[in-house]
C-alpha cells in the first residue's frame, strides 16, 4: 500500500527532473532573447547613414574634386580633395556618427587648415556619406578608414610627419586610435569620447528606449555578430601611448555637451597630461566651429606644431 507521503516524495522527484531537464532550456531561450534585443539595437545604431551632401567646398572658395580612397581592408571610400600646390603639409578631416563630409563644422575648418597652406582630405568613413560599408562601427573599424587615407596621401608625396588628423565625435575618437603608431605631425580631438562603453552605459537606454539591462547584451552582439568590439574603444588609453610618443594633441570640448559629455575631455587629458585642452562654454556637440577663436586657436596650435617640427 502507497502511502501519502511516497506518493508525495515521488511527486517531488518529478517535478525535480522536470526542472533538471528544462531549466537550462529556459535559460538558453532567455540567453537567446536577450541577445536577439541586444542584436536588433546595434543593428539599428550601427546601420548605413546615406544622408543627403547638403553642401561643397565651394561654399568656403575652395576648389576640389572627388577622391577615391581604399581602406586598409579593401572599402572604397569616397573623399573631397582640396590640393595646396608646393605644400608638403596635409590634414584628414574625419566626420562623426551619422554625419559626412558635408557637414557645416567640416568644411569650415577645411577652410581654416586650407588657408595655413595644408591640402586637405575630407573623408566619408565607413557606412557614411558615399562610403561602402555595412555597419558604422563606432571608431572600431574606422581606423582601417584613416590608415587607408594616410597611405592615400603617402602615395602623393605626404609623408606622416607632414600629416595632421582630425576628428569630431566618433571621428575624435577614430584619429585618437589611427594615430597611434602612425607616425603623424598631430591630432585635433574634437568632442569626442574617451571610453566608448562608458558613453554607451548612458546613451544606449535613451536611444533604444530600453532599460540599462540591455546594455551590456547590446555591445555583446555587437562583439559576437557585428564585427566590432565596443569594448576595445577606448581612446584615452591610445592617447596615453600619443604621450610617450611626444604626438602633439589638442582637445576641443563643450561643457554642455550632452551628446558626449565632457568628462570624456578630462579623461583624454588625464592619459595625456601635456595634452593642450581648449575648454570652451555654452556650446551644442560639434559646434566649436562657430565659436569667434575657433580659428584663431586652431592656427595658433598648427603654428606649435609647425614649430616643434622644425625643432
């Protein structure tokens, strides 16, 4: 005869296997949902922008024509190509996300940097502008982008030491990372960021409308899916390494910048000590080009760097 309490035990027993075999079943399908969200974020943060050329060097009296430049893995990217004849001097101007090299802070400071008699390449990265490419990669890959453009002027006669790079926002960063090693006169970081996954904490769950808890899954997939690693982002440890190469560096950075808050700039300047920080006041991300010194300061690094280059 069974008694309640076996039968109870033995309901146990079940009910134990049963878990025993669906718990890691559950988990993996929780594992893959949360992935699955975290793949359909960063796929639609890192898509193609093919915004429109709103306008020409030709606002700024600057003649050009079209380049075509590959990056160190074979993309064909398009640049805008503003020659100074008997210059030895060159600048790669670099856009930031969902931006191109029609963008208004572009050709101003092409402007600027084509009067301080360089020649200057402004540069669709990746997924930007007329640029092939799949994802936007957050100053991952876009390096490959820079170093192909430095080989692109190498071939005209450019040598690095005569080559300034400079970027805003996502471009800050990228110049940040493509400069180390390369050899380069100087590097303009202009509102970018120092940590990327730091920048993401915040910024991911205001632009996806998710909690913070998918954060983390979102860079995951991007790491496992999409070719790029967030993780690896991180500009102030490249900066650090600028420094014991004696890369001249200067930082442009907004108070207010909501979009890159400028904590990144004292992080920057925390791995670079002697970095030169331009701490400017009541100015929107990327919009230092308006402010009355902008040209003033940015000639009067240039004429630094000049300087210590003839030292």
């Amino acid at each position: 005869m069974v008694t309640r309490g076996a039968t109870i035990k033995g309901k146990i027993r079940a009910v134990r296997k049963c878990l025993f075999l669906w718990t890691p079943v559950v988990l993996l399908a929780l594992a893959a949902a949360y992935l699955g969200v975290g793949l359909y974020v960063a796929s639609q943060l890192s898509a193609p922008f093919r915004g429109p050329e709103e306008r020409t060097p030709a606002v700024e009296g600057l003649h050009y024509h079209t380049a075509a430049v590959q990056s160190t893995d074979g993309l064909l990217l398009e640049g805008w190509w503003v020659p100074k004849s008997g210059s030895s001097q060159a600048v790669i101007l670099v856009p930031g996300y969902l931006g191109n090299k029609s963008r208004p802070y572009i050709l101003k400071t092409a402007s600027i940097y084509a009067e301080a008699g360089y020649s200057v390449l402004m540069l669709d990265t990746r997924a930007q502008g007329r640029s092939e490419g799949e994802h936007i990669t957050l100053g991952y890959q876009e390096i490959r982008d820079v170093r192909g453009a430095l080989g692109w002027l190498r071939e005209r006669g450019f040598e690095p030491r005569e080559i300034v790079l400079h970027g805003w926002s996502m471009g800050g960063a990228t110049v940040v990372r493509s400069a180390r090693g390369a050899g380069v006169a100087a590097v303009v970081e202009d509102s970018g960021y120092a940590d990327l996954p730091l920048l993401l904490r915040r910024a991911l769950p205001e632009a996806s409308g998710l909690p913070p808890f998918f954060s983390p899954g979102t860079m995951l997939a991007a790491k496992l899916f999409l070719g790029f690693d967030p993780w690896a982002v991180r500009p102030e440890e490249d900066a650090h390494e600028l420094s014991e190469e004696g890369v001249p560096l200067l930082i442009i950075h907004s108070t207010i910048d909501k979009t890159v808050p400028y904590e990144h700039a004292e992080l920057v300047r925390k791995a670079y000590p002697s970095a030169e920080l331009w701490k400017i006041k009541g100015y929107d991300h990327v919009k230092a080009y308006s402010n009355p010194r902008y040209r003033e300061k940015l000639l009067s690094f240039l004429r630094q760097v000049q300087t210590k280059g003839e030292s």
